[in-house]
C-alpha cells in the first residue's frame, strides 16, 4: 500500500509538468534537418529547437508531422510552433516570429545530368518546368512568378525522381537535403545535378498567431537560441552534423 501511495504521489507530482510541456510540431521529412527515427524527431534543426527550449528552461513535448499540417495547426492555434520555415510577406502576418534564425541554407537548382549551364538563377527559371514540394515556401521572387510551371509534389525525393525521368526541366531542393537522398539513391547522383542557387535561405520556427502564451513563447525561445550563440553550444551541435549521421532505425524521407 505504501508503494503504491508513493506512485500516485509521483504521478501527481509530474502532471504539471506534462500539462505544461509546449508542444511544437517538428517536419517529419526533411532529414537532416528534421526527420523521424526509431519513431522519434531527429536532425539538426531537432537538436537545436531542443537545446533553445533547454536553454529556456521550457518543458518541450515535439510532434513529428508533415510540413503543412504542421503549419496548418500552428495556424489554428493548435501547435505552439511549428518548424523549419523561410519566412515571407504571405506568411508573415499569420504566424509569430523570433528573431534569429534557426539557420541558414540554401535551396539548388538541379538539373539532369547531361545540362550544360550552371550558375543559374530564379530568372533563368521563367517558362520553364519545376518540381517543388507541396506547401514549401522558395523566396519572393519564385513564389510570385506566375510564369514558372510548377509541379508540385508531397516529397523532395518526388522532385528529384521527376527531374531524373526526365518530366520536369528543373527541380529545387535544399542543398543538405538533396545530399542526403542521393547518398541513400546513387541512381539520382548518377542522373542528376546541381546547376545553381536559388538563394539562401534563412529558416524560423512559425509560433501560432493567438495562443495567449505565445508572446511569452517567442521571447523565450529567441533568448534560449542566442544563449547557444553565445555557449558555444550551437556550433558544437552544428559541427556534429557536419559528418553523415546514420541512426539506428530508418529515416523517413529515404
């Protein structure tokens, strides 16, 4: 009986917390930045929205789930935030923002692998043919060229086996991104290639728009992600990344 009083009693004791813990929701393809693994959120941007809520000393309960009902839920107020996203006008106003970047990365241009040009930009994409994820953002200027043809698609890896059968001109996928699904498919190294830089990009975690805490939130997290700047904690993390990362399950996304 003493026992069992004992597990109620810290039962109770870590109610709180749960109750308490900000759920934010985590890309579950987008490896390695956010992936999923031995049913758990792994990646770069993983470890550092962890770290910063750490650093915050905030309770962080993370939810793997597509990038765009990630959003969607951020956006009815349901996910306290929801991360990796490239900040732009449509978007601004309906999202909170922190300040500093989570990071930096940029989104290439692939080509198949018998195109000649390179160095290519936004520009030299009007007219043409272009696989794209469902409900990723491309910058300003992509995202408002009403000439582009776009070919949506719910993967990266869709982009880039369009663009290798030949269906699409052009594919855009995040450089780290495209590394990590040609080292798990030589046959897209074998057929495919970087031919330019659409830009660079600067990725945030989107708090939703009217929870009551989320002012509260943003501040918070905003200092706990400089605090790593500032230890050092956010190169160290940066710098295990750096070399290929094979979990012990499968990766989503492969």
């Amino acid at each position: 009986m003493r026992c069992l009083r004992r597990l109620i009693l810290l039962l109770y004791c870590a109610l709180p917390l749960a109750a308490h813990a900000v759920v934010v929701g985590a890309e579950d393809d987008w490896y390695p930045y956010a992936g999923v693994a031995d049913g758990k959120p792994v990646g770069f941007a993983v470890d550092i929205v962890s770290a910063a809520f750490r650093a915050a000393k905030l309770p962080l309960q993370l939810s793997s789930l597509p990038y765009s009902r990630c959003m969607t839920l951020t956006r009815q107020n349901k996910l306290a935030a929801c991360f990796n996203t490239l900040r732009n006008p449509r978007l601004e106003q309906q999202y909170r923002w922190h300040s500093t970047p989570l990071f930096r990365a940029r989104i290439l241009i692939f080509a198949e692998r018998h195109n000649q040009q390179s160095q290519l930009g936004a520009a030299d994409l009007l007219g043409q043919r272009v696989a794209i994820t469902n409900g990723y953002d491309y910058g300003a200027e992509f995202d408002n060229d009403p000439s582009i043809r776009r070919d949506p698609g719910l993967r990266d890896i869709d982009a880039l086996r369009k663009l290798a059968a030949g269906r699409v001109s052009y594919a855009l996928v995040y450089e780290a991104v495209a590394e990590h699904l040609m080292r798990g498919h030589p046959e897209l190294a074998q057929a495919i290639k970087p031919v330019g830089t659409l830009i660079e990009a600067e990725l945030f975690l989107s708090f939703a728009p009217k929870r009551p805490d989320s002012a509260q939130l943003v501040e918070q997290f905003e200092q706990g992600l400089r605090s790593l700047h500032q230890s050092g904690e956010y190169q160290r993390i940066a710098a295990r990344w750096r070399q290929p990362f094979r979990p012990a399950g499968p990766v989503v996304g492969d």
